[in-house]
C-alpha cells in the first residue's frame, strides 16, 4: 500500500515539551490525518530494554488480546505529545504495518 506524506499537519516548536505536531488546516472528527509505517524494535513481550524508551508504542494496539512487540512509528508519529485533553488518537492498521492517527 502506497503512504503518502500528511498535508493538513506540520511540526513546529511547541511551547509546552520542545517540539509538537500542529493542524495546518481543519481536521474533522474521526478522520486520519497521518498514516505512519513501524519498524520493529525486535523487544518481545516480557524483555526488558531502555531502547528508545520514550519513543516506542506496544503493537497492535487496541486489538483486545495485548501486545506483541515493540515498534517504533515513523513520520510524525514520535513528536505527537501526550496529554490528558487529547484531541488525537491512534490504531494500529495490521494490514498495512502502520499507525493511523485520527482526530
């Protein structure tokens, strides 16, 4: 499957934690505004590793049955901040090895 490149999103300093990702135009509720291949960190379920740490997400998420291994998303999907008032989530697209992330 072809992945283009995000249009409606850009990362800019962010005055809360360095660097963060920012709407350049409307996104609506329920839509994918970037879709971000993984790259397998090669860590299993129950090994420990400080590898990337800040920077890896448990794959598949959100599939009810827990995770498999550790991957790390490219394009933007590292500088999404977190916070307790989110206006973004992610899903795990096991057909395509890729997060999506939606409003």
């Amino acid at each position: 499957m072809r992945i283009n490149p995000p249009t409606k999103i850009y990362v800019d300093k962010s005055p809360i934690h360095g660097r963060g990702v920012f709407a350049s135009e409307n996104i609506h509720k329920g839509e994918i505004f970037e879709v971000c291949p993984c790259l397998d960190l090669g860590i299993k379920l129950g090994e420990i590793s400080t590898l990337l740490m800040d920077y890896r997400f448990n794959w598949p998420q959100g599939s009810g049955r827990g995770w498999e291994k550790q991957v790390v998303g490219l394009g933007f999907s590292s500088f999404y901040n977190h916070s307790n008032n989110y206006n973004a989530n992610w899903r795990s697209n096991i057909e395509i090895d890729a997060f999506e992330f939606y409003a």
